[in-house]
C-alpha cells in the first residue's frame, strides 16, 4: 500500500484528521479487478469528490459562526476535525483523477461539469424555496447534511459488502476507498447537528431536509450515470458487457452496493432521525484495526 498515514490531529474532536499520502502512480489503468465498467464507475464517483467536498466544508464553514453555535465548543471541534477530513478526502481524489487522466479518460472534464451541476443546482433550489423563508446559506447545509447521509450510507455499504471489497485488487485505491469509508462514518454528524442546532427541528427544516435528500439523489444518479456513460463511450466501451457487470455490482439486488443502501438511505425521512441512529461503531472499530487507523 502507497501511502503514508500521519495522524496529526485530533484536538479535541472526537475523530482525528489524517494526513494521507497515497502514490497512485503504480495504479493499473482498470484496478477494480480488470473491469473497464466498475472501473470507470468508481472514476465517476471519484469526480464528484472535488467539488462536492468543497461544497460541504463551504457550506459549514458559512455557518460554523452563527449565534446559536458559535460557543458550542465541543461542536466547533467537530466542525474543524469535519473540514480537516473532508479537506484530505479533497486532495487525494484529485490526486487519484489526475492519475486517471494520465490514462487518457478525461476526468478534469467530469470534474468541471460537477462544479456546474453543483453551482447551478444550489441556485436553482434557493430561488424556488426563497418564497418559503429559506435562504441560500439554509439550502446549502441542507444538500450537506442529504449528500453526507448519501456518502455515510455508501461508505457504510462498502465496508460491509464483500463482494465489492473482492474486486478492489490494487492495495492503494483500495485502502484509498476504505480508509475515506471509515472517516465519512466518523463524521457523518457533523452537518446534520449544525443543520439542526441553527434552523430546529420544525416543519420547514424537516420539510426542506426531505426535498433536498430527493433533489440530490436525482441530481447525483442523473450526474455520476452520464459520467460512467462517458468515459465508456470514449474508451470504445460502451457495451453490455461494462454495463452488466455494473448492474450486477452497483444495482442488483444480490451483490449491488447501491441496491444496498435503501433501508439506510429511506430512514433519512423519518422525522426523529439523527445519523447515529445507523450504528456503524463496531463496523468502524474492526476496519480501522484491519487498516491501522
Ligand atoms: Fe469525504
Ligand atoms: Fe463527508
């Protein structure tokens, strides 16, 4: 495994930030077991990252000085420890995508167009809900605390399915996945508390919540699936084969790690729900003594 992990920080929060430094420049051009299609699959979910990560440290970041948070220590804790983490995960998918790239499939591409969909969206979204009293800082924590239910709950699936954890051949990407599993775990709180301690638990935060949960699924299946389509398309791979084998391990019910998700993800629209209630200590107990984190 390329990488050197430097556990520089915890103060006071209750996860530490990791400095990583993976070397992917030993990656094979298909890792995930030879597969063109998962390959490129988990390529299109890699760029997301950039920018989506961005999105989630800019979100809080707007917020973490509002009266109703601003001297509540042990969250401002959280918070820095969440940034530090989602700053890290940042660096090493843009690491991994330039890596890609050298490969010739296009991912800078992806990752502009993520920042398009993303910023147009996030606009979109706060005019339609500004006639409601909902303003934009509101709707962008709101996608924070939905895409980081989404991370949590795929992060969660891949450290319990070993049917994608087989396929994971090279050492780097795959301790590279696992080791930003186990940390959007660690801190899938994190937003949702702000969201909660700044805008309740009435109505409309609970309503907006929901809305922003569906809106992101559509926007992030619509965005990561033309990603997949592309770079198969331009690798002269766009066949049923690629397509089958990312059936079989993203959204069949047998062995998909989307599939997977559905209770986890459905559990999001209750109206007590809080991240912690998807217990995941003991899972991230065990990985992070397999990974030595
Ligand atoms: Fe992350
Ligand atoms: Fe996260």
């Amino acid at each position: 495994m390329n990488a050197k992990v430097n556990i520089s920080n915890r103060a006071g929060a209750s996860f530490p930030v990791r400095r990583m430094n993976f070397d992917f420049d030993q990656v094979p051009e298909y890792w995930m077991n030879g597969s063109v299609g998962l390959t490129h699959f988990m390529t299109g979910l890699s760029a997301l990252f950039p920018d989506g990560e961005k999105l989630f440290i800019d979100s809080v970041r707007a917020v973490r000085y509002h009266p109703a948070i601003k001297d509540n220590e042990e969250l401002q804790k959280e918070i820095s420890a969440f940034i530090g983490q989602e700053a890290m995960h940042t660096q090493e998918h843009v690491n991994f995508n330039a890596s890609a790239q050298k490969y010739g499939h296009d991912v800078a591409t992806l990752e502009r167009r993520t920042g398009v969909v993303i910023q147009t969206g996030r606009k979109l979204f706060a005019k339609l809900v500004k006639p409601f009293g909902m303003t934009q800082e509101m709707v962008d924590l709101t996608a924070t605390t939905a895409l980081e239910h989404f991370t949590a709950t795929i992060a969660s699936e891949l450290l319990r399915n070993p049917h994608i954890q087989a396929l994971m051949q090279d050492d780097t990407m795959s301790y590279m996945w696992l080791w930003h599993a186990v940390e959007e775990n660690e801190h899938k709180a994190v937003a949702y508390d702000v969201y909660e301690e700044i805008f309740g638990r009435g109505v409309k935060a609970y309503a907006l919540r929901n809305t922003a949960l569906v809106v992101a699924m559509v926007a992030i299946f619509l965005t990561q699936s033309s990603f997949v389509l592309k770079l198969l398309k331009d690798d002269g791979k766009l066949n049923l084969k690629e397509l089958g084998m990312i059936y079989t391990y993203a959204y069949s019910p047998s062995k998909g790690i989307i599939a997977g998700m559905a209770g986890e993800m459905l559990a999001y629209f209750k109206p007590r729900f809080h991240p912690n209630d998807l217990d995941t200590v003991q899972l991230l107990k065990d990985w992070k003594a397999k990974l030595g984190l």
